[in-house]
C-alpha cells in the first residue's frame, strides 16, 4: 500500500494545477461572464453546454448532471482515478516530488499502478526512439523517406523501432525494475512460454498519446515482407488503451482544432504526418477501428460553437478524408451513419485519382494536400451521390430505384431546412422533373418507424407535399417563425428593422415565401396594419399552403410571456428576434467568406486575399454587435 501523501504537498499541487489550464487539456473552455469559463460536459453527452469553471475559486460544477470539485476531482472523474492516483499525475505535470508519510519519496513498488505503466509506456518510448537510429532500423528509415519523412520529421513526431528480437523491450524494462505483470498488463509484452515476450518486433513504431501528451499505446508497421503478422499492430485494451477512445495525434491537433474549429479525419498515421506537415495540423486518425461514438465524445469537447448559443448554426466542421476505392466509400458511409451525433458541419474529401494524403503530398506536394481539404463536399451529398451512382439513371426504372434507396439518407436528416434543400437537389440529380413525387417519397420514408413499422400518422393538409411540413417546434427555426410573427402580428413594431433582414435569412423555404410575400405588399414599415395588413399578405402569397402558413402564423401566440401591461410586444423582446435572425444570416456568411479566405493563397493573390480579409473583420464586428442585441433582449 501506498503510504499517504503530506498534507501540504497536496496543497502544493493543487496551487501549480491551475484548474482551467488541466480542464483546458480535455475541453474547450470559453469565457462565460466576470471569472466564469464554459464548455461542454465530460461526464454526460449534451449539446447546450452546462459545464461551469471558477478559475479564481478553482472549482468546476456541471449544472446538467451536478458532478462538481476542485482540479483533483476533476482528474479522478475524468480518467477513472482514485486519489493518490491523481494527485501523483498532476505532480507529475507540475515537476513536484511528493513525499509520503513514512519519510522521503514513496519506493516504486508503492506508486499507483496506472503511473506505474504510465512509466513504463515512456521508457518504452524513448527505448524505441533510441533504436531508430540503429543500422538495424535502415528499413525503417527507409520507409519513411519513401514518403518523404527525413530523420527531422521522424524527431518530430518521436517515431521509433522495435528490434527484432523476442526479448529486447522486456530485459530492458526488467533493467528498470518493471515486473512482468506491469509488463503485460500494459501491452507491450504477450504471454509466451517462458514469460513474456515483445509485442512490437522488427517494427517502425509510432506513440499513441492521450489528450494530456501522455503515451498510452503504440502503433507499429509491418517492415519484413516474411513477418506473416498484420501490416499494422496495435495496443490491446489495457487499463490506458482503448481503441475507441483514442486518436492517433490528438494532443498534437488540439489546440489548433479548438482554435479553427475544425477536425480533420484520416486513415492511417502517415496521413496525419502528411497533413500536418502541409499545413493542414488538424489531422488525427483512429486507432485500429471505425470512427464511433467515443470519439465523437471527444471531438465535441474540443469543438462547439455558436450553435451553443441557441443560432441553430455551427461553423465548426468535421472533415472525412477516405480513400477514393469501395473500401473508402463504405468508410464514408459509416461515418454518415454517426454524422448526425455531430452539431457541427461535416463533410468529405476524397483525392479523384484515389490518393491517401501521404501519396497526394509524396506525388503532388504540400499545397494539394490543402487543396483536398478545401474542396471538401458536405457528406450528405456525396452519401446521396453514392447512392445515385449505383443506378442506371438513363432509364425510368432506374431512376424509380435510385429514388427509393436515396429518400431514406433524406428522410433521416434531422435538420428540416437541410433535408428540404436536398431533396431538390436528388430531384436534378435524378433527372427527375416531377419535384413532388420525389418529396412524397421523401416524406413516406420519414413517417416509417424503426424495423419498417409504420410511425403513427402526421396530419397532412390535402394536396400539401413534405416541402411544406413545417415543425412549429423546430428550435431551429424558432426564431425565423418568432420573426414571422412579429412582423405579421405588429408590423408597427418591427417596420425597417424587419425589412433590412435579407431573404435569405429565412432557410427553411416556407418561411423564405412568407417572407417575400410581406416583402412584396410593401414590408412591414408599409404603415398598414390590423386585417388589412394580413389580407395585403395573403394576396401576394404564391398559393394557398403559403397563404395557410400566414393565417397560421397571424394567430399563434408569440414564445414571449413577459407582462407588457399594453398586450403589445415587449421591445426588448422585438428587437432580440430580430437580431439573433440577422446574426444567423451573418455567422453563414462569415462561414463562406472563411471557406474562400483558406482556398486563397495571400502569396500568390494579395489583393484578393486582403478583400476578403477586410470583408471577414466587418462581417465579424457586425455579427457581434447583432449578438450583442439578440442575447440582452432574450
């Protein structure tokens, strides 16, 4: 047993762990009023984040699942630690000694077991390093500058080899005082007759690190076409490995990933390296397994936006790159399975020719590898695309059937305004004229429960298509609906504010045709009001379910409940729809500008890149004070 650690080195520990810098290494904390940071929630999966963090009090309190401490507690929770476990690692973060309550410094035999193979996954590290160097590791080095990585690139990302030996990594850890159940338990060693011996043998080696820069696993490439093992061997589970936890280069991307708002996954370790090494630093790769849900957990903590702030957008993006082969498509599609676990955008790159990054950057050089990422396709479009390409589209039965095993892919986007849009576009796609037949596919696909049974029936207005099933609900389209209302309800109360809000700000397309039919009998500043105002409306309503749309909203009352003592809209309340529309419209425009800016090379097109520079600084300045408007009113 561990003696107990000293009271004041615990104190001494707990004062060089600044609480949001160690929270700061699993999450992205963003300021959140005077001495307040927020952030997504490790301990429970939500979308709102509720997760709270008190630098100068240096506690953290998560108001949707009530876990709450100080910076050990944090560390416990989050790694599973107990609390001499994590006490040690933040000490060994923070370079402090601890001393036990028997004397000086606790023997090994008595430090935590999980620091015990944490310690020895780095002495296994720097042995592999050591040994990269050796003349027996020539054709690692040579597999690496096949690739274009010289000895500085191997540095830098502290790649290394394991000899071909049985033994080698297991003496040398025995040297060190490690005992064979460490050995093993920590996977760096199997069973064998006579005791342990190496896993990784006659390998080029990469580190497998944790968001805090910790080596907890490694991943090794078959050299020796007579080694009948696998190409790539990795890590078993272990009480620091799991597989669907873990992304190769992640403590690496971290920051920049929080900084851009942007992931970037790849397939192998030599495609991380590629990116990064091209400018694209965003890149992480899974472990020996699929993208799932785990690290999805993981992404979402590093990644959330203004979506938290009830916009219902999010510029933040999660980009594929698959290989362009069928083994790259049925990638692409599961992780289209998983996407909408995502708030954030997602999207897919895959190089024409079926290049991975390494080989894009080997044969084409560094600026292609951005090239790629730039002209990214949302994954919806290119599920669909694969779908479609299945079929023989020159004939009727083909087109039928390329319908039907496309709707399902629409019919389970969540976000309505994006799963209209696309079912225009399969209707071009298709090369079929007839929209409303493929929106009425669309919409049997929606109302088909699990397993094929069918969901309980949906009231349809007769002759009404699924273009016009509009959730009232939708909290994405609250404000456009709220905004609608205002302006019908009490065009004296919105006037000019209403009518500079561009068309294009409503995205769900019923509420854009409302929107251009108060537009066309004169906007909301016209002077007119009362009955007449709704009739002039409903007049230049392009057709009955639109002017249906209007009397509806004309009656719905309006989300805001505070007393005005005048059974007028509160100002305030005006005021913050209104802006928080506009903000939503400006944050997608930001986004587009952004998209260009990085396609552009300032090098090569100044003026160009200087424009649109100067266009993102205005856009960015007007967004805030639209927010700054939205968030007092509401």
């Amino acid at each position: 047993m561990a003696g107990r650690i000293r009271e004041e080195d615990i104190k001494r520990v707990r004062d060089a762990s600044p609480i949001a810098d160690v929270i700061g290494e699993y999450l992205q904390l963003r300021p959140a009023g005077a001495d307040n940071l927020r952030g997504l929630c490790p301990f429970h999966e939500e979308r709102t984040p509720s997760f709270y963090v008190r630098p100068s009090r240096g506690v953290f309190y998560c108001f949707g699942c009530a876990q709450g401490g100080d910076v050990i507690a944090f560390v416990m929770k989050h790694d599973h630690l107990t609390f001499v476990e994590a006490v040690e690692w933040l000490a060994g973060r923070a370079g402090i000694q601890l001393r036990y309550e028997e004397g000086s410094a606790a023997p090994r035999s008595q430090q935590s077991y999980r620091t015990r193979l944490l310690e020895a996954h780095k002495v296994a590290h720097e042995y592999f390093m050591e040994h990269l160097a050796t003349p027996e590791a020539a054709p690692a080095r040579e597999f690496l500058a096949e690739r274009g990585f010289d000895a500085q690139v191997a540095e830098h990302f502290q790649l290394g080899y394991a000899p071909a030996g049985w033994e080698n990594l297991v003496r040398h850890l025995r040297a060190r005082r490690f005992t064979d159940k460490e050995i093993l338990d920590s996977g760096l060693a199997s069973p064998g007759r006579h005791g342990p011996m190496d896993r990784f043998r006659g390998r080029l080696i990469w580190p497998i690190k944790d968001l805090a820069g910790d080596v907890i696993g490694f991943g090794a490439r078959r050299l020796d076409e007579h080694d009948t093992g696998p190409k790539y061997l990795n890590t078993p589970e272990t009480p620091l490995y799991k597989k669907s936890q873990v992304l190769y280069g992640i403590e690496l991307a971290k920051r920049e990933i929080a900084r851009r708002q942007q992931a970037v996954i790849v397939e192998g370790y030599t495609d991380v390296m590629a990116c990064h090494l091209a400018g694209v630093p965003t890149a992480i790769a899974t472990c020996g397994t699929a993208f799932g849900t785990e690290h999805i957990k993981i992404l979402r903590r590093l990644i959330h936006d203004d979506a938290e702030l009830g916009s219902g957008i999010s510029r933040a993006q999660i980009i594929f790159t698959f290989d362009g082969d069928e083994a790259g498509r049925k990638a692409a599609e599961r992780a289209f399975a998983e996407d909408q676990r995502f708030v954030n955008q997602t999207y897919v790159a895959i190089e024409p020719n079926g290049m991975d990054p390494c080989e894009l950057r080997q044969h084409k050089g560094d600026a292609a590898v951005r090239e790629l990422i730039a002209q990214r396709v949302p994954l919806y479009e290119f599920a669909l695309r694969s779908t479609v390409d299945q079929y023989d589209l020159d004939t009727a039965e083909g087109q039928i059937a390329a319908l039907d095993a496309a709707a399902p892919i629409v019919a389970s986007i969540k976000d309505w305004s994006l799963r209209q849009r696309y079912a225009v576009r399969l209707s071009g796609w298709l090369g079929l004229p007839d929209e409303k037949l493929v929106l009425r596919r669309i919409g049997q696909q929606g109302r088909q429960g699990r397993g094929g049974r069918r969901a309980a029936p949906r009231p349809e207005p007769p002759g009404q298509g699924a273009l016009f099933l509009v959730d009232p609900n939708d909290p994405k389209l609250f404000l456009e609906r709220e905004a609608l209302k205002l302006a019908l309800q009490y065009p004296a109360h919105t006037g000019p504010e209403f009518d500079e809000i561009e068309p294009e700000a409503f995205v769900a397309e019923p509420y854009a045709k409302v929107r251009h039919a108060i537009a066309e009998a004169g906007g909301a500043a016209s002077g007119v009001a009362g009955e007449a105002w709704l009739e002039r409306v409903r007049e230049h309503a392009p057709d009955d379910q639109v002017r249906s749309l209007v009397t509806e909203l004309a009656v719905e009352p309006l989300r805001d409940q505070r007393p005005n003592g005048a059974g007028e809209p509160d100002p305030r309340y005006v005021t913050a729809i209104l802006a928080r529309v506009q903000e939503r419209h400006v944050s997608r425009r930001i986004a587009e500008v952004k998209s260009r800016l990085q396609r552009v090379n300032p090098t090569e097109r100044p003026d160009e890149h200087n424009r649109l520079f100067g266009e993102l600084i205005a856009l960015e300045q007007y967004r805030r004070g639209l927010l700054e408007r939205g968030i007092e009113g509401l």
